[in-house]
C-alpha cells in the first residue's frame, strides 16, 4: 500500500511539475522564426518572457513608436539583452507607414550576425514588423507573392496596402550589405 501511495505521488508530481513547466513557454503574440537565431513578434508580456529567455537573446529591435512597457524593459536589462527602440523615429498615428529610414536602420542591425539571436517586434507584430521583414525578403530576392503572402499571414484581415506599396516599391540598393553579413542573405 504505501508503496503504491508513493507511486501515485510521483506520478502526480510529475504530471503537475510537466503542466507547470509547459505553462511557462508561451511564444508571444505573432512569434514566428524568420531565419535561424531571427525572429519576429508583437510586445511581449510577462507569460512570454521564460519562453524568450530559451532562445537567449542578443538584441531586441523595438518598431513602436509608445515605449514598450516597464516589465518588458526590466526583463530586457535583467538578461543583459541590447534593447534599439526605433520606434521612436516612427509616427505615433498608427496608419502612417514606417520610413525608409527606420528600415535601413533596423536592416543594418539584421545584418550583422554578431548581434544574433535577435527578434524583431512591434506592438502586436503586424505592420511595422511586416514591412522591415517583408523589405528584408526583398533583400533576400523573394518574389513579391510570396513576401506579401508572408506580411498577410501575419497581419491577418489588417492588411494596409500601403505597408505593401512600400515593401514593393523599396530600393534594396539602399542597404549597406557587410562583408560579414548572416549566412542565409
């Protein structure tokens, strides 16, 4: 009998450590891998921060224009993560589209595999996010279909047309490319 009490209680200790443990890893919104050690996300919160901190993070690119909130900061300072808030140089009005500026700026970060791993994220993923990424596909040499079909999946019905025009009409020649630039470009 108390051998099997002893059983029952590891096997309950177990499956509620295991629910435990797989509550603690949860991406934040619109996560997504863009190449290996690059990813893609909205703002997190405190449920996502023991999932980010498993990808052991170099270098945060923030596309929000509002600053992020303090928790998000405190986690940022507390793993030593370097934090670029370009948002800042960004139009609060949330319709206008990022500037070419902000893009080659945030590229020029991308670009450099010593900053990796690294995500890229605005407030819920979508737009500002969508275009640096979609820009870096152009970069990349995806063909537009499949950039676009890239930005919708994640912008879901909010898809901004101009947010497109800007990634179509992007001159990729703009972008400084190092010598030592990622693998994958």
């Amino acid at each position: 009998m108390a051998n099997l009490i002893a059983k029952w209680q590891h096997l309950f200790t177990r499956s509620i450590s295991t629910m435990t443990h797989s509550q603690h890893y949860i991406p934040p919104l619109n996560f997504g891998m863009v190449e290996e050690d690059l990813y893609r996300s909205g703002q997190p919160n405190e449920l996502n921060f023991p999932f980010l901190e498993k990808l052991g993070l170099k270098t945060v690119i923030f596309l929000a224009p509002e600053e992020p909130n303090q928790r998000f900061l405190n986690f940022i300072e507390d793993q030593e993560i370097q934090f670029h808030h370009l948002g800042i140089n960004v139009s609060a009005n949330a319709w206008d589209p990022i500037s070419e500026e902000v893009v080659l700026e945030a590229l020029e970060l991308i670009l450099d595999p010593k900053s990796y791993p690294m995500i890229v994220m605005c407030n819920l993923g979508r737009h500002r996010t969508g275009t640096v990424i979609g820009c870096l596909r152009k970069l990349q040499r995806w063909n537009l279909t499949s950039i676009f079909e890239e930005y919708r999946r994640y912008a879901g019905p909010k898809v901004r047309v101009l947010n497109e025009q800007f990634i179509e009409l992007f001159d990729t020649d703009l972008v400084r490319v190092p010598i030592n630039h990622p693998l994958w470009l």
